[in-house]
C-alpha cells in the first residue's frame, strides 16, 4: 500500500459509479415546500447560473468551462431532460438532469440543491422525483455517479436510496481556482495548495 503524490497545482478525488437494476417499489413521496420544473429549452447563461448555484460548493465547473457549443449539444438534446427546482416564491434552488441518450439508461447526471437547503429532507423529495422521471418503460437501468468532492454524505444517499456501487476511479485534474476558472474562495473543504 502506497500513496500516489498529487502535484500541488492538480486535485484528485475517487469517483463512485453506482447503479439501479429495477425500479424501486412504491413509497410515498417525500413532502417538500419546493416543486419541479422542466426547462424544455434552458438558456446557456441560466444554465450555467443554476449549476454554479448548486455545485460550485462541490467543486462543480465542467458545465461552465465548456463552450458554448459542447453544452448546447448536451442540454439541446432531445434524450436529455433538464429540471429546475424551485421554491414557493419561485427562485431555483436546485436542478436535476436527466441523460437518456444511452440506450435503456438513464444517468442521473446532477442532481443537487444549493448548499442552504442541505439538512433538510428535501434530497430525499428530490431523489424521488429523479427516480419517478427516470424510470420510464424503457429503461432497465438508472445510474448515477459521485465523488469526494461531493456532499460528505451523497455515497450513503445513494446507497440507502437503493443504488450498488459497480465502480471506482481516481480522477486528477487542474484545481480551477489556480486556473482561474472558479473564485480563490470556492470550496474552502478543499485546501488550496499552491497560488500564482
């Protein structure tokens, strides 16, 4: 056993890839003050807005480094359904999206809401409604995909939800706040080892 040194300027984290066989059995739905929305069409600008909003905290940027073009491609296909959440007065505080371009799969590709709203029950409402849009007639397999950057408790979230982890992976990449792609501040949980 041996520790793999990680070059000051890179990140690494382990990603979890976990799947759901079978639709899960029926149970009530949790309650929640918040509600779902499809966006048909989402804007980039408001996109980009909503995912920083919900990830940057995680360490979420691949959808906002992406050019235009590549993320018109993801989220203007038609195999993959984007939700905002919102609450009663209407402002996004979450988002979920849906990646059915596999054949009989659905990804949950993100799911999450921003970091104020953590604690308090409703990603569990939120995971219900991504379960209850993802199982269509068919799919034969949901899966979705975590890492340590994550929420301390998304792996177990996933798992008591009936998720099987099936893989392991250690990814490295350049921490975007020495590349200038995320403020110095983002992510105060990730030490920041080296500055230009």
């Amino acid at each position: 056993m041996g520790l793999t040194p990680v070059p000051d300027d890179q990140i690494a984290t382990v990603v979890t890839s976990l799947e759901m066989m079978a639709r899960p059995a029926l149970r009530p739905m949790p309650e929640s003050r918040l509600r779902i929305i499809r966006w048909k069409s989402p804007a980039l600008d408001k996109y980009r807005a909503l995912f920083s909003r919900v990830g940057e905290r995680w360490m979420w940027f691949s959808r906002t480094v992406m050019s235009d073009e590549a993320l018109q491609a993801i989220i203007g296909d038609l195999a993959v359904k984007v939700y905002a959440v919102v609450d009663p007065s209407g402002l996004e505080v979450g988002m979920l999206e849906l990646d059915y371009r596999e054949a009989v799969t659905c990804e949950i590709s993100f799911l999450g809401l921003i970091p104020e709203l953590n604690g308090a029950g409703h990603g569990r409402w939120l995971m219900a409604q991504a379960l209850m849009r993802a199982w269509r007639p068919d799919i034969a397999r949901v899966w979705v995909h975590t890492c340590t950057l994550d929420h301390p408790s998304a792996l177990n979230f996933y798992r008591a939800q009936g998720f099987t982890a099936f893989r392991r992976e250690v990814e490295t990449f350049a921490d975007p706040r020495l590349t200038r792609q995320m403020l110095a501040d983002v992510a105060p949980q990730i030490p920041l080892l080296s500055r230009r």
